[in-house]
C-alpha cells in the first residue's frame, strides 16, 4: 500500500523537499490512496464477476436439474453464523477508525484487534466447513465452483487481514494520528475490509441461500 | 563481498531470491505430497506441480530479490521507513536501467526497450511460421512445434508487446503531459515494470519443459488447453503475470490522471493521449481479471483436476469462452485506444492544425469503452453458443464502427487543407496507420456479420484482419510514437533517411503480407495449420517474401534507433515545435520533470491560434494573457 508513505507519522518529506520534486499540484478532492483502493476494488469485484460467470454458466447452462445436484448439500447453518460473525467485524473495522479520527489510540488498538479476531475466527470455520462439507474440490463441476468462490473470497479474507495485521503492528507502535492524512493506512485497509465484507454477503446469499 | 552482494536488492539477490522461491515452491508440493502419501512427483500429462508451484515461486522471490518490495517490506513490519532520498530516481548510466528505478521516465525507457526485445523475439517467430508457410507440405518444422511458434508468436506479441509498450510510452510522456513530477505510485509503477519481463520470460520457458511450448493458440480454448502437455501452464501464469502489471498500470494512470493535473489543465485541456489512456486504463481495470479468472480456472482444471470445463462432470466448456472473450474483447481496444491517443498528437502536431472536433474524439474514446463490454460474442458465433446472443452482438459489433469512425474523421478533418509535415516518419505512420486501419477496421464490420463470420471463421480472413488492426493498426501508431517522442527520450534526433526506409518497407512489407490473406481466407485456407492445400502455393510464397522484407526492414529501425541514440545529433527540448507540456521541458526532461508545477490555460493543440498558449512554464512571465474564449481554448474546427 503506498498509503504507507504518507501515513508513517514522524517520517515525512518535510525536511528534504529541495532535494526531491516539486508537490503535485492536487486536481481532485480525492487523495490517492484512496481513489487507489476503490479502483483496486472494481479489479476485485470484476475478478468475482470471472467466477460468478462461471458459477451461472454451470448451474443455469451446464446442469439445468436442481442444484446443488443431487448428493451435494450445503451446511447453511452455519455459513449462516459465520456470516454474522464476518458482518459483526465491519463495525468494529468501523469503530477503530472512528476511534483513531477522535484521537483515540486506545479505541483503534481495541478496534483493530477485535476485527482481527472475528477475521480469523471466520477463515477457521471456514476451513472447519471445508473439513467437513464431504466433497471437494473434485467433486463435480459443483465442487470446483463452490471452492472456487468461496476459496477466493478466502484468499482475499487472508489478504485483508494481512493488510489490518500491519496496520495493527503500527496502531501498538502509535504511528497513526485524529487528521485524515495520519490514518490512512487504517483507512485504506478499512476500505478494503468492508469491501471484503460485501462479497462476502454476495457469495454467501448466491451460493448458499438462492 | 558476497555477502554484501546478497543483501543489497539487485541481480545478485534475485538470482538467490529466484533459487530460495523456486527451491520453497517444490519443497512445499513434494512435503504436501509426501504427507498426504501420494506419489511425489505427479507427471501425468497436465500435472507436474513440482515443476508449476516453483513457477509462480520463483518469479515471486525474483520480484523481492530485485528489489520491488523493499520499501513495502519495511513499512509492513511497523520499521520507521527511511525518508525517501531518491537515490533510486532517475538514470545516471545505462547500469541504471538494469535496477529498480522509481522515476516514471526511466520506467518508460525500461518498458519500452524490454517490450521491442520481446516484439523481435516473437517477429523472429513469425518469420519461422512464414518459412513454414512458403511452401505446401512441411519442411522446417513439424506440425507440432508449428503450433507453438504461432501460439507463443502471438502470447508475446499480445501480452508484452502491444499492451506494454503502449503502457510505456504513456509512462514516459504522460506525467510530463499533465504537468506532474511522477505517477501516482512510483514504487507501484516500479513492479509493474518489473512483472513484465517475468511474464515474458514464463512463456517462452515453456519451450524448455516436457511436451514443449503451449500450443493451443493465444486463446487457449477449453478444453484444449486443459488437456495440453505442460507448456500450457506456463501460459496461464504468463497470463497472470503479464495482467497484474497491466491492471497496476492502469490503476496507477488513473490515479495520475484524476489527482495530478497541474492547476487549469481542466478534462477538456488534457492532450488525447492522455484520454485515450483514461478510457484504456478504465477498460483494463475493469477487463483484465476476468482473463485472470479464467485463466485461473484453466489451472486447477489442469493442476488440481477440477471440473470447471470438465463436461463429462457438469463442467462448461463454452464458459471459458465467454469469459476469456468478455476480457478480450475489450483488449482488442486496450491495444488500440492508446494508439489513436498517439495520434492524434502525431497528427496534429505534424499537421499544425488543432485536432478537428477535439471533445467528440474524447467522446468516442468513452464510447469505445462503453459499447467494447457489449460485443464479446461476435467471436462465438460458430462456437456453439445460445443462438438469440447472435444478432445483439452483430449490432452492437457494427455500432462500434461509429465512434471509431468518428475518429477516423476527425483526424482527416484535422488534415484537410492542413501543412502536412511529410518529412516525419512519425507522420508517415500516423497517415499509413489511418489507411490500413480503416481497412483492417471495415474487415472487422464484415466479421461482425454472422452469415460472412461463419463462412470465413478459422480461416486466413481472421488472420489478415487482426493483423491489419494489430499491426496496420497498433503497431504503427507505436512506431509513429517511438519516432515522436524519441528526441524528447534521448535528447537526440533520430535518422529520418533510414527512418523513411523503415517506413516504406514496413508499409509494402505490410500490405504485400495481409492484403492476400484475404483472398486466400475467402477461399477458405484454415488457419493454425502448418500445411495447406497446394492451390494456395502461389500466393503464400509471395506472402512470405512479403514478410521476410517486413522482418528484415525492422532490423533498420534497430539500428537507427540504437546508433541514434549513442550518435545521433543533439535535439533541442521542442524539435517538432508542440504545445503540448512535455516538449516545453528540456530533452531528456529533468529528472524531477519541473521545478515548479506549470499552470495551463489553453487548448492542447491551437497550432495557428495567434496568441494561444498551452501552459505556462515556471520562470516565465506569464504576461501572455490567454484569449478570452468560452470553450476554454478547445480546438474549434480552424
């Protein structure tokens, strides 16, 4: 995340500008970062639409009969539950930045770490769920689908709380300050994680529910 | 000393770093392997992980060896990151090029130069094909191996040819367009970069792995390529490669765009070129991972053994067409939109006329974006495909000549009774590209046809249009553009003597090629086929000669490129007297681009305008006032 550079606090190019290039001249009220990290998502979400075109090419076009077809089923229950838990970690992503934009380094820590802990207890039942759900990945085109989905939204689950992982190392060292250029690096993975989030919701409600 | 040599990112450390990814890579398949008591070393036809996880392994440990993630690394670990000193700004000797380098210019030099190592790889692979083809029968290489020269031809070309070097060209001069220091994200553009020559490399070390180079065509159609020996994988993760540095790129051009203009320089102020990046970058964000995902799927259908395109397990075979062509598609315009983007500059420029009808050449750029997304499955029309998609992607297919032949008129509007600059080469192929790309272009109407598409599907009708839009068409704005911009990236003037042989040897060498291609496809000669029926004798020898004299020309411009840059003699910072930003810094541009940021207040292009300016650079009085008009400075039709 280049948000890094300017969200390291202490370290900033203040004392060495006339060494470097001139300031860019800011055409938008957008800062980079973040316009950055709503592009990447479109990329992300376009990446999810690759593979939510081929979960309808197989369910509407290849295997026209009921679907799951016929051995498969789902544990939705559960899902059900873990999906909870994932929504419950959007909030506290939510209130550590609220907490870092009133100056509460305490808030953030407690934030930060909150949402790490939900993050991963869903990627364990997660894993738990593919234990268990008796099919794999070779199972059928199904099962290739339902791993392929559900596994790439995993991935980006991981990705995601690497990114909060670091973000929560430099909340503890106190590198993030209340104005909007100090918290970017919580932000930015903040973005990230409630678009995570989302696609959760999507994949969750076409794979498990519909 | 090797110590020292192993910690500081460079050759060295990636040498290591690619031996310690790749050594990681094989360990983890075969101790996975072992744990879950399979045979360690699975080599059925499409398998061998041993040999696939070290080759997404090693490239990875090659990237962090080099030094692309050094910075990130330490910021990552909570480590107070260093101020940036811009030690690893700029270029100071060619060894500079050969390391990570942050200053979008010496990116662009990088890209471009990597990008033509690759176009003269797969060039040479053409001419392989054509001595192939000179004859009916087979007599250089067997059928087999034909099959990879024409598929790895084409990956190369397409992959990290024509889309990069583009993305370069852009690097270097659209930052000085808009009047910023930099990109967005110097260290992002940096690894761009660098994941390009992975790419590159991964496809043609499939010819060094059992069952050779992937051979099933640049498409790598399902479930061909799921079946294919191991070269195809390689493919997949070129793919990969090749697409995350284009998608950083754009992600990077579009961050440039929207927050680093210099003060005035409003959307309608900007040069085309930098709204044909815009509207490319927005279709490459959007486009390209759904060629990931594909690709992606192809892999573990292969690697994993899942059933995506797998239909004797419910798998869909005509999905992976879909979504392979629902991202290339719109890449047909990723290779093209930046083109016209250059020229239109060229154009202009070298005609000394504001470019006709600027804002609906804007326009039809976002329209090109918009109606690409729309027009997939005119490649699937004899695929077998629901047939009630035929007709709405005919329409839209031939609705997408309209913006484009907006273009096509605007730039001969923008010559009409104009003082054409004849001597340029970079004119001479801005005005061959609009000829053969207008026919290339009416060729792609009739294949958007159904009734012509299905006669003339697989055949060398296909073959001779998109190579007269791809080379006719791409590959001449890219030659008008590297003679442009080539005294502002050097500071030295090129040979126009050996740059009008170039040229003309290119155009008949072009046109002796793909013009009988036609003809011979009407008839039905199929194409990817090393052998042919001996009717067709006749002309592919002469296609061939044709294209020996086309691959020979390019060898000129390789010399006039090299010799000019190390002798050429001296360009003053603006030779072609443009308005545009870059060409009122110094040639090279200095290595921070400004000292202070520009202030624009005109039109782009208002050659003849009297009193018109473009920008106004810092030191300079401003005492120009800009004329007082309404559409702030937009070339109004002369």
């Amino acid at each position: 995340m280049e948000s890094a550079s300017v969200a390291a606090g202490a370290h900033t190019a203040d004392d060495h500008d006339h060494h470097g290039p001139p300031e860019a001249h800011q055409s938008s009220r957008i800062d980079r970062q973040t316009l950055g990290i709503l592009l990447f998502i479109i990329t992300e979400a376009m990446l999810f639409g690759a593979f939510f075109a081929s979960y309808f090419f197989l369910r509407v076009v290849a295997n026209e009969g009921s679907w799951p077809p016929e051995p498969f089923e789902l544990p939705v229950a559960v899902a059900f539950v873990n999906t909870l838990i994932l929504v419950s970690s959007s909030f506290t992503m939510h209130w550590a930045l609220e907490s870092i934009r009133a100056g509460n380094k305490r808030g953030l820590q407690m934030g930060l770490v909150t949402t790490l802990l939900l993050g991963g207890t869903f990627l364990f039942i997660q894993l738990n769920e593919y234990i268990h759900v008796g099919f794999s990945a070779r199972d059928d085109a199904f099962g290739s689908i339902f791993y392929g989905l559900t596994g790439l939204h995993g991935a980006h689950v991981f990705v995601g709380l690497t990114l909060l992982a670091i973000a929560t190392t430099r909340a503890f060292r106190g590198h993030f300050g209340s104005d909007a250029k100090d918290h970017l690096g919580v932000e930015v993975p903040g973005i990230y994680w409630h678009f995570v989030d989302v696609m959760w919701i999507i994949v969750f409600t076409t794979v498990y529910i519909l | 000393m090797i110590q020292a040599a192993l910690v500081r990112p460079g050759w060295w450390r990636a040498l290591a770093y690619f031996l310690i990814g790749s050594g990681f890579g094989f360990a983890l398949v075969i101790g996975l392997r072992a744990i879950a008591g399979l045979d360690l070393f699975q080599t059925e036809q499409t398998g061998y992980p041993h040999i696939v996880v070290p080759a997404i392994t090693g490239p990875l440990g090659f990237l962090v060896g080099i030094g692309c993630f050094d910075y990130w690394f330490r910021w990552a670990s909570g480590a107070p990151t260093i101020p940036d000193d811009h030690a690893d700004h700029g270029a100071r000797t060619w060894r500079d090029y050969f390391k990570v380098n942050t200053d979008h210019k010496v990116i662009g030099v990088q890209y471009v130069c990597t990008t033509f190592f690759f176009f003269f790889v797969g060039g040479f692979m053409a001419m392989l094909i054509r001595a192939e083809l000179a004859q009916p029968g087979t007599q250089i290489v067997d059928p087999g191996v034909y099959n990879g020269l024409f598929s790895t031809h084409a990956a190369l070309m397409i992959f990290v040819f024509v889309i990069p070097v583009f993305a370069g060209l852009a690097n270097y001069v659209l930052p000085l367009m808009i009047g910023a220091p930099d990109m967005a994200f110097p260290r992002l553009n940096a690894l761009s970069f660098w994941m390009l020559p992975v790419a590159g490399a991964l496809f043609l070390a499939s010819y060094f792995v059992p069952g050779g180079a992937f051979d099933a065509g640049w498409t790598g159609y399902a479930p061909l390529s799921t079946g294919a020996p191991l070269g195809q994988s390689f493919f997949n993760l070129g793919v990969q490669f090749a697409g995350a540095s284009s998608v950083a790129t754009a992600l990077n051009f579009l961050v440039t765009i929207i927050t680093m203009r210099a003060p005035g320089m409003t959307l309608w102020r900007m040069p085309l070129l930098v709204w044909a990046n815009l509207s490319t970058s927005l279709l490459v964000v959007a486009a390209t991972p759904f060629i990931a995902g594909v690709q992606f799927m192809v892999l573990f259908d292969r690697v994993l053994n899942t059933n995506f395109f797998e239909s004797a397990f419910g798998g869909d075979v005509i999905s992976y067409q879909h979504i392979f062509w629902f991202y290339s598609h719109p890449a047909v315009y990723i290779m093209m939109l930046p083109g016209f983007g250059i020229v239109s500059e060229v154009i202009s420029t070298h005609a000394r006329k504001p470019i006709f009808g600027y804002r609906l050449m804007a326009l039809a750029l976002i329209g090109i974006v918009i109606l690409s997304y729309t027009v997939w499955a005119h490649h699937m029309f004899v695929a077998g495909m629901f047939s009630w998609l035929r007709v709405p992607m005919m329409i839209t297919t031939l609705l997408i000549a309209v913006p484009t032949g907006i273009k096509i008129f605007s730039w001969l509007g923008t010559l009409f009774e104009a003082k054409i600059h004849l001597k340029s080469t970079a004119m001479l192929f801005a005005l061959a590209f609009i000829v053969t790309f207008t026919i290339g272009g009416i060729s792609g109407v009739m294949l958007g046809m159904i009734p012509i598409d299905i006669h003339v599907s697989d055949t060398y009708f296909v073959v001779a249009h998109i190579h007269f839009v791809l080379f006719g068409g791409s590959v001449f704005t890219i030659f008008a553009g590297v003679y442009h911009w080539f005294p502002k990236m050097t500071g030295r003037m090129y040979d126009e003597r050996l740059g009008r042989v170039h040229f003309w040897g290119t155009l008949i060498g072009t046109w002796g090629t793909f013009v009988p291609m036609h003809w011979i496809g009407m008839e039905g000669m199929p194409r990817r086929v090393a052998d042919y029926a001996s009717e067709f004798g006749a002309w592919n020898l002469e296609i061939s000669i044709a294209a020996f004299i086309l691959g020979a020309v390019q060898l000129v411009f390789l010399y006039n490129m090299i010799v000019s840059w190390r002798y050429g003699p001296k360009a003053g910072p603006n030779p072609w007297r443009a308005k545009t930003i870059e060409w009122q810094v110094s040639s090279p541009p200095p290595i921070f681009n400004f000292d202070e940021i520009p202030r624009v207040v005109g039109g782009p292009y208002e050659y003849g305008v009297p009193g018109a300016r473009h920008a106004i650079m810092a030191g300079e009085k401003a005492e120009v006032k800009p004329p007082e008009r309404t559409e702030a400075g937009i070339g109004a039709a002369s």
